[in-house]
C-alpha cells in the first residue's frame, strides 16, 4: 500500500509536470500516512496519527489524522457533517480550506458562499477559502478580498479522482511555491479540466497550464424548468438527482413536484404551465414517455422555449415529432 502510494506521488509530481517541490509535502493521509520528503508521521498505535511537516494536504475522508504544520491545505471531503480542520487539534501557521458549497454548508451552518467562506476565515484562522461553485467557478477569499476563477470546458468529463487533482495542485502551488491564491486557484482549475478531459497525471507544468485550450464555462442566468414523471420511487429518484446536479452547477430550477406537489388537475397544471412559461430552458425526462411530460415538451417547442431531452430505453420512432422539432 504504502509503495504504491509513493508511486502515486510520483506520478503527481514527476518530471515535466509541477516538478520537484521545493518543500516537505504530505499529499495524503491514510491509515498508515504516506510520506513526501522529510515529513514526521508518528503512530499509530492508538489509531491515531499525527502528522508534522512544513506543507500538509489534509482530507477529511482520512479522519482523525492530527496535522501539524506550518502550512496546511485542508479538504473535508464530506457534505454530511463536515468537520473544521481545527475539531481534533490540528494546527497550522497558514491554513487553506478548500470545499464546494455543500461542505461549507455543512461545516458553518450558513448557504450563503460569502458568508460561509467570512466564517472560516474568523472561526478557523484560514488565510485562505476556496469555495467550489460548480458551473460558477470557485469563490477565493482572503482577509484582503475576494476574486472568482473559473471552471473551464472540456470535450469529455472524469470527475473520479477530480477534487484530488485541485487540491493537490493548489497545495503544491499555493503552498510550496508560494504563489498567490487566487492564480493558485485558477492553474489548479486547469489542471482539473486537463485531467477531466484526459484522465491522465501528472498534470502539466504551471507556464503549459496557461497555454491549455480550454474556455472559460460562462455560466447563464435563466430558470431551467425540469420536466419529469415522479409517480414512482425510480422516478422521482431520478427527479431528485438531476435536481441537484442542474443546482450544482449553478441553474435556477423550477421541478413541478417541488414548487406545486400533487393535487387535483385544475390547481396543478395551471401552476405548472406558469413555471414552463417562466423558463429559459427546459430539460425533459422522456424514459417511459409520460404524457404530462412529452405535453410540456411540445408546450415549450410551441412558445419557442429550447428542449433538452434525456430519453434511456426510448425507440427513436417515438421520438419523430420532439427530435423533428428541434429538441
């Protein structure tokens, strides 16, 4: 185990990538630690263990793994009880937290991006917050201010591994190579896109990140109306999840089941066509062709609303009239 994680860790930071890094650097952290250059793991006799070194990357999966360090990049990695870095003693002269939103809300209590990144920077003594906003970018703040840096498009999507490779990078460049966060942040997104698009490590040097062709996600500002049966647990599972998904990456959704519910037909299809009108865009679930469903995507073709469909086990002659539309 232990060898294959230095493996691992030369792979992150081999030749032709962010090089070899000028400090003591402990990426990871699991039940038997895993060592970088001259780090102290001590234990772990009891189960625990504590880790010294000058550059730390703590994550939360790892559990009660006590970090002592001069700098500490620290990810919780949970959105169900998320942990401060600080609850099992951990101590770090400069400290970095970096999470997504569903984590900061979990560990301070408050949805607000802004709010929650301010209450770690009082509460814990973070020098830095890097708040993950989906399709927004990432939120840094620092007690001098704030800047946003963006996700950036790739051709194809990998998201196993992904939350690693960003933070692992901004460790090495925020908190070896002493650079500025919020350039940290943005090298750190690029490298994430690079690895997304090409489920491959090491990631490039920081001058070849710059040179990557990927944009800049220029996230939109309309309602998306989610159109779905959810008559049954499969459905209204599969609701929920493109529910969150379509939060997550920053959209406005109005879904029928949430903001009308059940009820008699003159009370809910009234409320529903004022939501579909209401939309910028609407994404339909057309698995099993519910006709409430394939009427709302026909509604919307009819008031020039843009259709986007997700149809699984659906024979392309029934879908002759939503493709021929332009859905």
């Amino acid at each position: 185990m232990g060898r294959a994680r230095h493996r691992q860790a030369d792979r992150l930071l081999g030749r032709g990538s962010l090089g070899v890094l000028p400090c003591d650097l402990i990426l990871d952290i699991g039940e038997a630690g895993f060592r970088h250059g001259e780090a102290v793991l001590d234990g772990p006799s009891s189960g625990l263990l504590i880790a010294r070194a000058a550059v730390v990357a703590r994550k939360g999966q790892h559990g009660e793994a006590v970090v002592d360090a001069r700098t500490a990049v620290y990810d919780p990695q949970s959105a169900y009880g998320a942990k401060r870095f600080t609850a099992n003693g951990s101590r770090a002269e400069r400290l970095a937290v970096v999470l997504n939103r569903y984590e900061a809300a979990s560990m301070t209590g408050l949805g607000d991006p802004h709010a929650a990144a301010g209450w770690l920077l009082r509460e814990e003594g973070a020098a830095v917050v890097v708040l993950k906003m989906g399709g927004h970018g990432a939120l840094v703040v620092t007690p001098e201010g704030e800047a946003v840096v963006p996700l950036y498009r790739t051709e194809h999507v990998w998201k196993i591994g992904s939350g690693d490779v960003f933070s692992a990078t901004f460790a090495a460049l925020w908190g070896c190579q002493g650079m500025r966060p919020a350039e940290a942040a943005d090298l750190a997104s690029r490298a994430t896109a690079y690895y997304c698009d090409t489920r491959s490590l090491p990631v490039p040097a920081p001058e070849a990140l710059q040179d990557l062709p990927y944009p800049p996600v220029r996230p939109g500002q309309g309602l998306v109306y989610l159109a779905a049966p959810f008559f049954d647990l499969g459905q209204r599972w599969l609701v929920e999840e493109a529910r969150a998904l379509l939060m997550d990456l920053g959209a406005q959704v109005f879904s029928p089941v949430h903001e009308v519910g059940p009820g008699p037909a003159e009370i809910v299809a009234p409320e529903d066509i004022k939501g579909l009108e209401a939309a910028d865009v609407v994404f339909a679930v057309l698995n099993g062709l519910d006709s409430g469903t394939v009427f709302e995507a026909g509604y919307a073709v009819n008031k020039r609303i843009p259709v986007v469909a997700l149809a699984q086990n659906v024979k392309h002659e029934d879908l002759k009239m939503l493709v021929g539309t332009g859905c």
